[in-house]
C-alpha cells in the first residue's frame, strides 16, 4: 500500500552484541545504571522520613492523653480535698 519510511521504523539502542550473539535482545529498562540506585534511595528516605513522622506523632498523641490524664487527676485530687474539708 504505502510505506512510512523512516517514521514507521522503530529503532532499538540494544546491540545484539552485549549477550554474546545468543539472538535474545536484552529488555528495555527504564531506569539504568546510577539511575535505579538513586531512584532507590530517595524512595527509601522518603520512607525513613514517613515512619520516623509517624514515631513524633504517635509520641505526641501519647503525650497529650498523659497531659489530659494529668489534669483529671489532678482535678479529682482537689475536689475531693474539698469535700473532705466541708465534712469537717
């Protein structure tokens, strides 16, 4: 019918070479070399930065339930110094 030419053609950067002539072609990946690790390692500091947010506010959470409990306390302790003063 008709032919695109060159814009049909797709072009692969694998040489045949690289896995001895078997005749396989290595797989297209999207990420090579330095690429994948760096990817890899801003991944996990993201992760490391997620769980140690995660630690604050659990800690945090904690730490008001103990300031709560506190006052609580310390409410009950000193209604009921008074009604053990208005007995007497």
């Amino acid at each position: 019918m008709f032919d695109n030419g060159a814009q049909g053609r797709r072009y692969d950067n694998h040489d045949n070479r690289e896995l001895g002539g078997q005749g396989a072609v290595a797989a297209n990946t999207i990420y090579r070399g330095c690429m994948g690790k760096l990817l890899l390692i801003v991944l996990a500091a993201i992760v490391a930065f997620m769980l140690l947010s995660v630690v604050i506010s659990a800690l945090h959470f904690i730490f008001w339930v103990a300031v709560v409990a506190l006052i609580v306390v310390v409410g009950l302790r000193l209604t009921g110094g008074a009604r053990r003063w208005s007995r007497r």
